[in-house]
C-alpha cells in the first residue's frame, strides 16, 4: 500500500497527544485511492500519528474483483516500517524483493519488516473472484531495529481467544491472555475483534493506548457510535473495554506502549528526519540500488514523486 502524500498529512512533531487518561475521541477517516481501491485511511491524521507503534490504518473495501482485476499495487519501497495485511474476504498475492511469494486468504497474516529498506507488490492471485475486504496497517519500528534487514513472515495458525459474546484473533502482541507468534518489536497489540448483537468487555492494559476501527456494522463505545469510516482513539489507563453491537459486528483492536520516538512518515517511508527520506527518495529514483531490490513480477515499479522540501 502506499501512504500518505505529504507532511501534513503525518506531522513531524507531536501535536496533541496526550494518551494520559481514558477517553473517547471519534475521527472521521480520510478517504484516499491506492491502486484501483478506494480506502478509509484511519491514521495518521492531524493530531495523532502514531497509536502505540501503530502509524497508518487503511480500510479498503469491500470491493469486487476477479481473476484479471484486483488490488492490483505494483513494486514500491519501505522503510523503517512494518506493512500488517489482514484480510477479511478474498485473497492478495504478496511478493518482495526477498524473494518472497505468498498468498494472504481471511483471517492469516503476511507480516513484512522493512527495515533499511524492501520492495513489495501486492497483486491480484489471477484465481479469486469474488469480494475483497481487508485493512493494512503499519508499525512504525524503534530504533533499535529500523535500519536493520527487512524480514518477511506469513502466519496462518493464530490464536483466537472467546469473550463472552465475542470471537477474536490476536495477530501481532498479547491480548486475552493469548499471544500471536508474529514478531513485534515494541509492546503493541491488533485483534480482529468479530461481535454477535449485545455487550462485550475486552481486557486492556493499563500501560497501553488503544484505538478501534470498526469494519462491519456499528458498535457502541461508552456514549460514542463507532461504525465503518471512523477511529475511536480510546487513549490510556483502561483496564477493560465495554463495547455493545445491536448485530453482528467487526472491528480491529489496536494499542500499545506510546511510541516514544518522533516519526516523520512521507509517501511509503517512516523515518526520523528529512535527510533518511532524501536519501531513500533518491535510492528508488535510480536505476538499481543495494537497499531496494528487483521484485519478481510483470508489474511496473511506482514511481515516487519528489518530497516538497525538494521541490
Ligand atoms: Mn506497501
């Protein structure tokens, strides 16, 4: 996927972000195209970058697609990120320049570390028609490993602990007192969260912020309507949540440990300074660099625009 355009769109600096207390604040996700889809991008906005190490929701979908259209992303860069595709319809034909190759169906994870810098695609499987429905998410990493070597994984067997009234499946940290085998590289949390019609009390971490994108349905958070298109940023210091659906209803838990560290995030980059963009900017403007390899595939590399201080 790529991300957001601008620096407005991903201050550098911390604007309010006061994660001290437990609170309620419901957003309006930004609607954004990548490739053929159009996505409800959750985050980053003005005033909240990063929940926990989360720094970019894309909800994408539901949309049509068949063997010969689909997703359709062809190769662009990473760094210092971690991309989280989560399907919940359909599939997607992940490939890097590692030299990975792997389908992604609902309810598996394809887990891609950047680090100091890869190239994917995201393709059409030329099988599948039908819907397809999912969210990518990225996590900004540390510091002590974003200029480290990127990594690919891919989970199909993740933990899935009942609530009362709700199933879930844990794909990256501890949730219910399960923990998904995905790497993490700061204390943060993301559960598919799946609702039958009444309440359901989730246990939190006090510690951690948290945030809830909700993709099917509308569920009810203290006095706020929570439903496809908005983040529910529920800030610290909560020991459960309280959420209430009159149907069936989906959602992406996500939270953890604030990030710490500033984040600069341009196009498909997450850095700490203008310089590390210049410099990956560059490196995937040239013919071949060391950093951002040849992928295996048909498609055509995007190109990246200049960044505005640039320009
Ligand atoms: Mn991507």
């Amino acid at each position: 996927m790529s991300g957001p355009l601008t620096p407005t769109d991903a201050p550098s600096m911390p604007l309010s972000q006061d994660a001290a207390s437990p609170t309620v604040e419901v957003t309006e996700s930004r609607t954004a195209t990548v490739g053929r889809m159009t996505v409800r991008r959750a985050l980053p906005k003005r005033g909240r970058r990063t929940i926990g190490a989360w720094c970019f929701v894309d909800h994408m979908g539901p949309l049509a697609v068949d063997e010969n259209e689909g997703i359709d992303i062809g190769p662009h860069p990473h760094i210092g990120l971690q991309t989280v595709t989560w399907l919940f319809a359909g599939e997607v034909l992940h490939r890097d320049s590692l030299g990975s190759e792997q389908t992604i169906r609902a309810g598996q994870l394809n887990l891609m570390t950047a680090g100091r810098g890869v190239v994917h695609s995201e393709e059409r499987t030329g099988r599948y028609r039908g819907e397809l429905h999912g969210v990518q998410l990225w996590v900004a990493q540390p510091d002590g490993t974003r200029v480290t070597e990127a990594a690919f994984e891919h989970h199909s067997d993740l933990p899935q602990p009942e609530l009362d009234g709700c199933d879930t499946t844990v794909f990256v940290g501890s949730f219910a007192g399960a923990t998904s085998p995905a790497r993490a590289d700061t204390d943060h949390v993301g559960v598919e969260l799946r609702m039958r019609a009444g309440s359901v009390t989730a246990p939190l971490i006090r510690a951690h912020e948290y945030g809830l994108i909700v993709t099917e349905g509308s569920i009810t958070v203290e006095d706020a309507i929570v439903e496809p298109g908005r983040l529910a940023y529920l800030g610290c210091q909560r020991d459960e949540l309280v959420l209430s659906a009159r149907d069936d209803a989906r959602a992406i838990l996500i939270g953890g440990e604030p990030f710490g560290e500033p984040v600069l995030m341009w196009w498909n980059f997450v850095a700490r300074t203008q310089d590390e963009i210049t410099q990956a900017y560059r490196d995937w403007s040239g013919d071949v660099s060391e950093r951002f390899d040849h992928v295996a595939t048909s498609m055509a590399r995007i190109p990246a625009s200049p960044p505005p201080w640039l320009a």
